[in-house]
C-alpha cells in the first residue's frame, strides 16, 4: 500500500496550546504496524493534560501528540508480521490497545500488564500518541474488527475496556445493586458493563443536568443531583438504608470518593476509576473502616479486548451513544475547548482523522 511520506499531526505545546505540524510519516520495524488512524476519542486523561499540563507526576515538558482511543486501517507490514501475525492485513480496520508493556517484569508475567512499571502508552508522556494522521504500533496491540463495526465503535472500545475492567474488579454476583458517581463516558460505560455482568438496581450520580438525562435513558434505573440534595442520603433512601453492594467512582471530583465510600453497604466495594485535578483522594477512614469495606483502584485495563469486540458485536451493550461530537484533526483544538467545558451535551467527542482505508 502506497502512503505519502509526511503527515499531519497535532502537539500539546502547553495548558490550552494545540497545534498541527507536518512530520514525516513514521515506518514499522520488526512486529510492528503502519496504522492510517480513523477515529480517536477525547478522553478526559487527554483533558486533564489539555488544561492543567499534567496528571499528577506526569508533566507535559515536551510538546506531545495525545490520543490513545482509537481505531484504525492497516496500512503497511514490518518485517516479520506477515509470518507471525497472519491474522493482520493491509486495509483491514482494527482497534488498537494502547499500552506497550514490557512483557518481561515480574507484573507482566503474573498477567498484571496494566500494572507494569515500565509500560509506553500512547500520548502519555513522553510517548506520542495518536491525533495524527499515522502511527506504528506492535502487531499484537490491533484487534481486527468484525463486519459492521464503525471506526468510532472500534475507539470506543478502549474505554468500554475500562469500563470491564472496573466491573471485573467487583466481582459482581447477579442482583447485586451498583451506584456509578458521575455520568461521563467512563460511568456511563461502567454502569452499561454493570448491567451486563448481572447487576439488579443501578443507581447514578450526577450533576449535570443533560448527562443525567443520558443515564437514565442509556442505563440507570434512577438518577441523583448532587447540586440539589444529598446523594448519599438519597442512595441509602432507596436501597431501604442499607447501601449498594458496588459504587464506582467514576468523577474524579474532590468530594465524589468520600460519597461513593458512604453509599456502599457494610462489607461492600468502591472501585474508583476518575482522576483527580489535585491528586489527592479524600475518604474519611472511620466510615471505610466501621463497614469493613474493599477499596480498589482501576488500573486502566487488561486483556479485555476479544470480550469488547464480542459484546458490542453481539449486540450485549451499545457504546456508540457516548460518542456525541466528531471533528476533523484540524479542528481538535475546538473539539477540546468543547469537552474542556461540558458544551452542548458532549460526551465522547471523536476526532475523525482518515476516511477511508486508502
Ligand atoms: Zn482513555
Ligand atoms: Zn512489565
């Protein structure tokens, strides 16, 4: 497949600094692959970088490419891939996971690969990522996709595997009651996934408006306003003053741990997923103590994409909902201010950078 020699892509040159530069398109060694990008979600670790510069330790100090859910056309072999990965071919649309672990560490060899200390993972520093027009990546990392799936199904499939890996990491059992915090996309997949993994009753907190119109549309049973009552009396009031078996916390907002931790039953769990703006987690420890509660941070995910493919491809949950916006790479810096401020009922905004296969 023929493909031109420079490309465009968009860098994060500081807080609210995007801009697009001509590179040259970048060639696959051994095992890996020349990807022509199709659609990549903004995600709100890209926002965070966007418009604070940093998560926690990880500082933006060079201009940086982000973008890291996405799907893509193969558009070119390296050595080796045909041999090993015959499964890959030229042309084919397939989603991409994101994070390079190094394979070898004591982590990833206990099949923790989400955990591994040593992981490259696209757009986050100092590795470039993917709101470019091309990108290479290990021939493992892509999934091709089935007939019928769209480029932002395949993108959506990245967070969708958040979303899994947070409820794997609850251990559902069928019935169980579940209360998401905050309707973003992460909450909203997680509550959707919640679903399918046998949840009973889902509950969801939220403070804006249109977003909580979404929840209780796309999954939730019942929807609370955090701006006008107290959640947390208002969960325990509908679970007859017992708490829920599982709460993700799915915000990242300062108050919304303590909430999810007040909401859970004795002996339940809290799965907290969002990424706070200051780096720091409030929970008060007498309430998690006194009722004995399992407390688990969501890693990103792991080996959650064959499961992904099949349950959109079956038809077992609908991601393409959260995907609300699209724009053109050349307009990703208004696809951010957008998301940046909760604009027009966004969710998901995707930015759709190649059309076609060739
Ligand atoms: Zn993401
Ligand atoms: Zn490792």
């Amino acid at each position: 497949m023929k493909h031109p020699r420079t490309m465009t892509t968009s860098r994060l040159y500081g807080i609210r600094d995007l801009r697009l530069e001509q590179v040259p398109v970048p060639e696959a060694g051994h095992g890996e692959v020349l990807l022509k990008i199709a659609s990549v979600g903004t995600c709100g670790s890209d926002v965070h970088y966007y418009a604070e510069g940093a998560i926690g330790d990880a500082v933006v100090k060079e201009p940086i490419t982000m973008g890291h859910e996405f799907s893509a056309w193969i558009a070119g072999l390296g050595e080796g891939v045909a041999e090993e990965v015959p499964e890959l071919t030229p042309g084919q649309l397939v989603a991409v996971e994101p994070a390079i672990p190094c394979g070898v560490c004591e982590f990833c060899e206990h099949g923790h690969p989400n955990l591994c200390p040593d992981v490259r993972f696209c757009g986050t520093p100092p590795i470039d990522g993917v709101f470019a027009e091309y990108a290479v990546m290990p021939a493992e990392n892509c999934f091709p996709l089935p007939e019928g799936f769209t480029p932002d199904e395949g993108a959506l499939l990245e967070p969708l595997g958040v979303a899994i890996h947070a409820v794997d990491l609850a251990h559902l059992k069928p019935g169980q009651t579940v209360a998401v915090v905050g309707a973003g996309p992460i909450g909203l997949l997680t509550a959707a996934m919640a679903r399918v993994a046998g949840a009973g009753e889902v509950l969801v907190t939220e403070p804006l408006d249109y977003r909580r119109e979404f929840a209780l549309e796309y999954c939730a049973d019942a929807v609370f306003d955090p701006k006008g009552q107290d959640v947390v009396a208002a969960i325990m009031e509908a679970t007859g003053g017992r708490g829920v078996d599982a709460v993700f916390e799915a915000a990242g907002a300062p108050e919304s741990p303590e909430q999810a931790a007040r909401m859970a039953r004795p002996g339940g769990k809290v799965m907290v997923i969002g990424i706070p703006s200051d780096d720091q987690m409030v929970m008060s420890a007498s309430n998690v103590r006194r009722k004995g509660l399992t407390i688990k941070l969501v890693r990103r995910m792991k080996h959650t994409y064959p499961r992904a493919i099949f349950m959109v491809h079956s038809g077992m949950i609908d991601i393409l909902p959260v995907a609300t916006h699209h724009f053109s790479l050349d307009r990703i810096q208004e696809a951010f201010e957008l998301v940046r401020d909760y604009g027009d009922g966004v969710l998901r905004a995707m930015i759709q950078i190649g059309t076609e296969a060739s």
